[in-house]
C-alpha cells in the first residue's frame, strides 16, 4: 500500500494513471458515437497513443540518446544538485533556537515565507532559575513585567510594551544571525 501511495505522489504516477483512466472511460464514448464495437474502439484509441508516442520518439533524435541522457540525468545530475542543495541550506541559522538575551531565555522558531527564514510569531520567554514559562504582568499602570509562576523571578520591562519588547527581542535574534553569518562569510 506504501508503494502504491508513492506512485501517487509522483507526478509521473499522477501522469500514467490519468492516461489509463481516461483511455478506459473514453474508449466506449468513442465506440457509441462512432457505432462501432467497443473492442475495435478501443483497439483504434490504442493504436493512435501508439502512433503519438512513437511520432514523439523519432523526431530526429535517437532513441539510444533520450535513454542515456535520462540515465545521465538520474545517476549523475540529480544527486549532485540534491547534495549541493543540502550543503547550501543554513543549517545553523535553523539550529540557532534559544539565547539568552537581557537576561532572559528565549526561545524560538524558525519559519520560512517567500524563501525567507523568520523568528515565528511565538516567541518564549523562559526564566534562568527554575526553567519554567514567564507570563505577561504589570506591576503598575505604566510598568510591565515578565514573571516567573514558579519561583517568583521578575523582570522589569520599564515602559515597554510586551509586544513591543518581544518585537525588540525578535530584531536581536536577527542582528546575531547577520552578524554571525557575516563572521563566517569573512
């Protein structure tokens, strides 16, 4: 069943199948509009997908080279290309999940958008002590704070706002990737 999951997933699967199918379910339309039997029908209907492939076929090339230009292709190209892709990915920026930044543990996710990596909206705060969450308080009108529910730890925030001072954590993170990417490109 594993294997036959795949053949759908691959678009040349997806591409044998619908010729298949479609011959079978055409094959008596054709029969009743041309009043003929339906096995001629559909002998008829295999013949021409006979005549349109081997027209495609002998179009001045040889067959012996489309084989071995798909065999090059499949042995030789496509896995270097794969293993330069993977090499080429930024491995350490998607490791580069958790730092502690004005005294706090953060931690994060990446997501990518437009071929592009981001913090994610989610961003933890986590406290140094006891590992455990800080939630959003206030301890006045004007003075906000991050607060650990189980050891008591809190951080000042002064007149931050706690969206505004996760938007201030969130630029840091990416001031440290940029710089660390431009120390290793150096």
């Amino acid at each position: 069943m594993k294997h036959i999951s795949k053949i759908f997933k691959n678009p040349i699967g997806i591409g044998v199948t619908t010729a298949v199918l479609s011959t079978v379910i055409s094959t008596p339309i054709v029969a009743y509009v041309k009043s003929q039997p339906f096995s001629d029908a559909f002998v008829s209907i295999f013949k021409w997908a006979y005549e349109l492939v081997k027209s495609i076929l002998t179009f001045g090339v040889p067959l012996w080279t489309l084989l071995l230009s798909a065999v090059v292709y499949f042995k030789l190209i496509r896995p270097i290309v794969k293993a330069v892709n993977k090499t080429s990915s930024v491995p350490n920026l998607l490791n580069y999940r958790n730092d502690t930044i004005d005294g706090i543990r953060w931690e994060w996710d990446w997501v990518r958008y437009n071929g592009k990596y981001n913090v994610s909206r989610q961003i933890a705060a986590v406290c140094t002590t006891c590992n455990g969450y800080l939630v959003e308080g206030r301890r006045t009108f004007h003075i906000n704070t991050l607060e650990c529910e189980n050891c008591g730890y809190k951080k000042d925030l002064r007149e931050w706002e706690h969206e505004d001072y996760r938007e201030k954590i969130k630029r840091e993170i990416l001031r440290r990737v940029r710089n660390q990417i431009n120390e290793n490109s150096a």
